[in-house]
C-alpha cells in the first residue's frame, strides 16, 4: 500500500504560527523532504522533533523526486516543506505533487502561511479579483515581456522579490504599468520588523533612490482601470436596430450603416440586414 505525501505549511517568521496539525504530521511521518534542511532542523529543533531529512530543491528535484516516488510506493509517509510558507507555490514541490499523481499516491495539505496572501490581506488594495505571479526572471528581456503581458490585467497582481533586485523590478513596472499604479511594498512578514509600504511606483522609486531595500519582499500591484463603459458594453445594452438608425440618424445610409453596426458587432452584415429589417 502507498504511502501519503503531506504538503505542510512552515512559519514564514514566526515560529508560534506553525499549527498543531503540521507538529503533528512531523512526528509521525517517515521523513522530512525540505527545501533547506538548515532552516528545517531550526523548526524542529525548537519543537524537539527529531526526524529523517532529506533535501529537496530546485537543483536536485529530479533525483530526489524518483527517491522520495520510491519510498512512497513503499509505503513510507513523507512530510515536504518549502524554505518558509506553503509549499508547491513557486518551489519544486509543484513537481513533486505531479510525479504523485501519475504513480496514484495521495497528496493532501497541511495549510498554513502563505506570504503572498498575507501581503495582499495587508495592502490595501482590492481582494476579490488577484492574480499570483510569483518571482520575475532575472533575464531583462523576459521580466520585461512578463510585465508588459499582465499591465492591462484588472485584477491585483502579487509578485515576490528579492532584495538585490528590487530596484530593477521597480523600474520595470513603472515603464510598463505608470508611475501613478499603486503598490504595496511588504517585507519581514510576521516578523519583528514587519513591513507595509503603501505608495505609488513613482513614490517607491523614490524612496529606494535614497533607501537600500532590505529583506525578502511581497509586492502587490493595483489592477488597471476597467473601463466601464466601452463600445462593446454600448452595443450590448441597445438593440441591433437602434444601432443602424444610431448611424442613420447621423447621416449613413441604411447599406453603410448596417455595414457598420455588423462591423461594431462582429456579425455577418446579411444578419443585421434581416434583424433591422424583421417585422417590416
């Protein structure tokens, strides 16, 4: 019978947000598959849990994938933890949670922090509707092309940066989305020195002219304007024959200003001719 592979969620600061249930799992699993086991052995050091661990990580996850695979399907339970936060969020575990689905082993989640919803509970800006895009890539050109794909997104955007790169990223983002988008800049979550720096890009550029960032950070970005009232919204809310008399009534003929309204609407002409003129 096949072992259970267990998703748990780490403090992503403070160590008093771990939850009973996470302690729980980590005293009766196998083993222990961590992103860092430096900073894994700290945690259960601190709850005096000792455990088997094992890395797992970016550079090796496609050997330590098929060895963790292994011991599953041997019936071994096994624990996974990112650095801090949930992990298979922008960390090998994604691959992890696949390889468990093709070899027909349950996966379930221990939930917990998770810093990029924290950061947006906190900044300020709309909840509803957001979108995580997790760390941009170093390569200029490509963070460039990512940014410029999501600046007409209406939804909140959240990214993660690091410190050394968030000068760059600040300035790619107020080329591609304007220096007047609201930002929250959130830093050491959970921690002593928790951060919100809530600003315009303009106003962030500014400030690290003359500030050195420092810490992981959250950045949360505003949406763009919806437009409410665009021409497509018009067309919907009035009816195909008032839209050819609209263009009538400016001056068109009847041919041009079905031609018209069927261009507007993205209709065969030869379907607006019929509905204007139904019941004539």
């Amino acid at each position: 019978m096949n072992g259970k592979l267990y998703l748990c969620a780490t403090p992503i600061g403070n160590l008093g947000d771990v939850s009973s249930r996470c302690l729980e799992v980590f005293n009766s699993v196998d083993l222990i598959a961590a992103e860092d086991t430096r900073r894994t052995i700290q945690l259960l050091n601190h709850f005096e849990i000792s455990k088997p661990l094992t890395s797992y990580h970016e550079h090796n996850k496609h050997e330590k994938g098929g060895y963790i695979i292994s011991l599953l399907k041997n019936g071994k339970n096994v624990a996974l933890v990112s650095d801090a936060g949930t992990p298979a969020i922008s960390d090998p575990g994604e691959d992890l949670v696949k390889l468990c689905i093709e070899n027909d082993i349950d996966v379930t989640s221990i939930p917990g922090p998770v810093a990029g919803i924290n950061a947006l509970i906190l900044s300020g800006l709309p909840t509803r509707r957001f979108a995580f895009e997790g760390f941009l890539s170093v390569n200029k050109r490509h963070r460039k092309e990512h940014l410029e794909s999501v600046k007409n997104d209406t939804h909140t955007l959240i990214f993660y940066e690091a410190p050394h790169k968030l000068k760059n990223t600040i300035s790619d983002m107020r080329s591609a989305f304007g220096g007047d988008r609201k930002i929250a800049l959130v830093r050491e979550l959970t921690k002593l020195h928790e951060e919100v720096k809530r600003c315009t890009l303009d106003e962030a550029a500014a400030f690290y002219e003359e500030n050195n960032p420092r810490g992981e950070y959250v950045i949360v970005v505003e949406g763009a304007v919806e437009t409410e009232n665009s021409e497509e919204n018009v067309w919907d809310n009035i009816s195909v024959k008032e839209h050819v008399d609209k263009y009538i009534a400016e001056g068109m003929t009847s041919k041009d200003a079905i031609k018209k309204a069927a261009s507007d609407r993205n209709l065969p002409k030869r379907d607006v001719y019929n509905e204007y003129h139904r019941g004539d």
